[in-house]
C-alpha cells in the first residue's frame, strides 16, 4: 500500500499522507511553508472549530445546506472545537498572512470528518459556506483571545490580587521604612506597601476587561473585503448570536465590516494592556525580590519560601527562583506586544496579511501571564514572611525620620539634624534629644514611626 493518497483542488493533484484527515490545500501549505516548529496556537483551531460548527447550523436555518450536511459539518467542527485531531492542524505560523492555509486546513479536516460513510462534503462550498479566511480568522482571534482571558487570565489575577491583598492584612502592623529612589524615605506599614501591589494586580485585570470590550465585536459577515459578497443578510447575526450562546460571552456583530476587516487595532488595543499588565508584574516581583535580598546582606526586610537550590557551587544558597521565572515570562510578553504592534501596523488596503503571528503573540502571551500570575500567587505570595526585627531596625536608622521634625523646626534645621546623624553614625532621635530641640514627650511624639505612616 502506498503511504500516500491524491487528492485534487483548484490548482491540480497533490499527494497527501495516506492517513491524514486534511487534503491538497493543507498539503500545499505544508510544503510552501517549511518555516518553523510554530503553529497556530489550539484554542484559534479550537475557536475555528466551533465557528464552522455554528455556521452549519446557521446555515441551515437559512436554507443554505441540507439538514444532514448541517448535522454532519456541526458533528465534526464540535470535535475539532473540543480540541480532538490536533494533530492534524500541521501549517506552519508563518503562512499567508491571512490565515487562508490554516482556515482550509479546518475547512479540510471538518470534511473529511462530515463525508465518512456519505457523499463528498466540500470544505469550500459546504463547511466554509458563508465565510472567507478574511473574517473568520479575525473572528477565531477574537474569540480565542476573550475565551482565555475569562477562562484563564482574569481568575489568574484575581487569585494573585487576593493573596497580595491578604498578605497586605497580614503585615498591617509592621511599620516599615519606605524608599524612594533607592533611598531611605519616610515610614510606612508593609501592609500599606503590599496594598499597593494588590491593587496594580487589580487594575490590571480592570484595564484588560476593559481592552476586551473590541474583542467581542467580530467581522464575522464581511467575507472577503467587508461587503458580505455570498454571505446570507442574515448568516452573522445568527451564527454570532449563537457563539455568545456557546462562550457564555457578549459577542457582537461589527459596527464597520470594513474597519473590522481591514484593521486589527482592537487586537493591537488588547495587547498593550497585556504588556502593561506584565510591567506591573515586573514592578511587584522585582519588589518582592529586592525586599528578600540577602538573606543576611541584603535588604532581607521579606522572607522568601525556599523552593529549590539555587547554586550548582555554593552550598545553601537560595534563589528567588518563582519571581525570576515570572520576570523572564513578563520580559517575553513585551516583546511580544512589540510584535503586535509591528503587525498591525502592516494592514495594506481591505486586509491585514500579518495575522497568524498575531494570534500566535496575543495567545501565547495571555497564557504566560496566566500562568505566571496564578504561579507567583502560589509559591511565592503565599509563604512571604516579614523579618520584624530586621524592619524595626531600618526604621529608627533612617535618616529621613527628620522629615517629622520639619513642622516644628522648620526643613534647614531638621536637614541639619539628619546631616549630623549620618556623618556621626547615630539615629535623628540621638542627635534631636542630644540639641534638646524640645521637650522629650514631644520628640518621641513627633518620631513615633506608626504615627508617621497614616495607618
């Protein structure tokens, strides 16, 4: 038996692996697009798969197939947009820009699923029925991308958002000194500190929910440049109505096909606040990481949960492992937007033909900040311990202490105080008591650290 079958399309045969569930337009791809180990990342097939399973449906309804077709193609798009015959989605990332290799390798693969035991099922005229790649790869995108970031992402910040926030009810009591420029400022409570962090989670998650807003608006029904050519009045409506059914999600029709079909600024939009929430990822960990330093000379304020070695030649040493690992992740994100960016920027005419790579970026970075929050919050957050003694310690040796006395003696008297403390070595309390500036009781009033921080 040969290891291979023919198969035909438009342009004449190919020969395609006996076993595969796709034909010669996948095949075609395959060999034109030798680039790399990439693909398109499974929740797009996936978001495909339940496209052309509603679509069928739809099309039905309207007249536009047979009620077996119907039943067949929505039959074999459902396995595909439960994530079965992976396998078989084999075309490189970097392909036509418009996703067109990737749209009929589903196309393909849902046909020859739908025609077993039947009469041929056409991956154009019957499965793609109503669509071109140019609408229904955007509306894959978009769908994937709101998909995993309800499903993934938001609860992924909303898990770290509350271990912050716990942590910040946990350290409420210690008073800490804070820091400004890297160098000592006035006191504050670690709680408060922490709070701060727990609210950079939280607004993150806002400023993405609120990114998503141009994600459920999808070009589904434009076809090929936005007009609707050979697509039922009725066929996006329907078939998007029916996708907010099946995601749970309040997916909409585009207000403009054309802007919706030639532009990918929501996506461009989503991504930025992607990157932003991995440059607040990378303010917290790279916090948390500097307050753990040491543990003996470093600042040493924070306790970090020991979670492997972290030398392959000094004996003892540990690493702050979990907040690299989210630094590298967040670092990959940013460029990705870069990318994005650069994408969809390129949109020429009626089409953006850089789409693959920007879904591949877009997804790929929600789940790795997916991933990387709901990890931070697990084995970094939640073990975080505060040194009490080593916090107290920095509090009454910083010079900005004098800050305090600056009410009552005025900003160059106090500057002078703390001038002399840091060239004698001793704290602003000594040296204020030493000048006999005012009563005791008034002194330690005034340098009373918890008194200081608002709390």
């Amino acid at each position: 038996m040969p290891d291979y079958r023919i198969e035909r399309d438009s342009m004449g045969e190919m020969r395609v692996p006996a076993g595969a569930l796709f034909a010669a337009q996948t095949q075609r791809a395959v060999e034109n697009f030798p680039i790399s180990s990439l693909r398109l990342p499974p929740s797009v097939i996936q978001a495909l798969g339940l496209i052309k399973a509603c679509a069928a449906r739809v099309n039905q309804q309207l007249g536009e197939l047979p009620a077996d077709v119907a039943e067949a193609i929505a039959t074999a798009a459902r396995s595909v947009a439960r994530g079965e015959h992976s396998e078989q989605f084999v075309v490189d990332l970097f392909q036509t820009g418009s996703g067109t290799s990737s749209n009929m390798n589903v196309n393909e693969v849902i046909a020859h699923l739908a025609s077993e035991g039947r009469d041929r099922i056409h991956p154009n005229d019957h499965v793609n029925r109503g669509q071109s790649s140019n609408d229904v790869i955007p509306t894959a995108i978009h769908v994937a991308a709101a998909v995993e970031t309800s499903q993934a992402l938001l609860p992924a910040l909303e898990q770290l958002a509350q271990a912050l926030t716990s942590k910040a009810g946990e350290f409420a009591g210690i008073v800490k000194i804070g820091r400004t420029h890297l160098q000592d400022a006035v006191p504050m409570t670690l709680g408060q500190e922490f709070s701060g962090y727990a609210r950079q989670a939280s607004a993150s998650a806002e400023r993405i929910v609120a990114a998503m807003h141009g994600l459920l608006e999808l070009p589904l029904g434009g076809t090929a440049v936005g007009t609707g050519l050979n697509a039922h009045p009725e066929f996006a409506p329907r078939v998007i109505a029916a996708l907010a059914e099946s995601t749970g999600l309040p997916f909409r029709e585009a207000a403009n096909h054309f802007e919706a079909q030639a532009a990918r600024d929501a996506l461009c939009f989503f991504s930025g606040a992607l990157r932003t929430c991995a440059v607040s990822l990378i303010k917290i960990a790279n916090d948390i990481r500097w307050l753990g330093s040491g543990p003996r000379c470093g600042l040493g304020e924070l306790r970090l949960t020991a979670t492997q070695p972290g030398s392959s030649i000094m004996p003892g040493k540990v690493n702050p492992v979990i907040a690299e690992s989210l630094l590298m992740a967040c670092a990959q994100v940013i460029g990705y937007d870069a990318t994005v960016a650069w994408s969809c920027a390129a949109g020429n005419f009626e089409l953006n033909v850089m789409m693959p790579v920007i879904a591949y970026d877009v997804l790929e970075s929600i789940s790795l900040l997916a991933a990387v929050a709901r990890n931070f919050a697990e084995k970094c957050v939640r073990g975080l311990e505060a040194d009490r003694e080593r916090i107290g310690a920095y509090v009454e040796q910083s010079l900005a202490m004098a800050t305090a006395l600056v009410p009552e003696i005025g900003y160059d008297r106090a500057a002078a105080i703390a001038k002399q403390a840091h060239l004698s070595g001793r704290t602003v309390r000594e040296v204020a008591m030493e000048q006999n500036l005012m009563p005791p009781d008034r002194l330690a009033q005034l340098l009373d650290p918890r008194r200081q921080t608002g709390a």
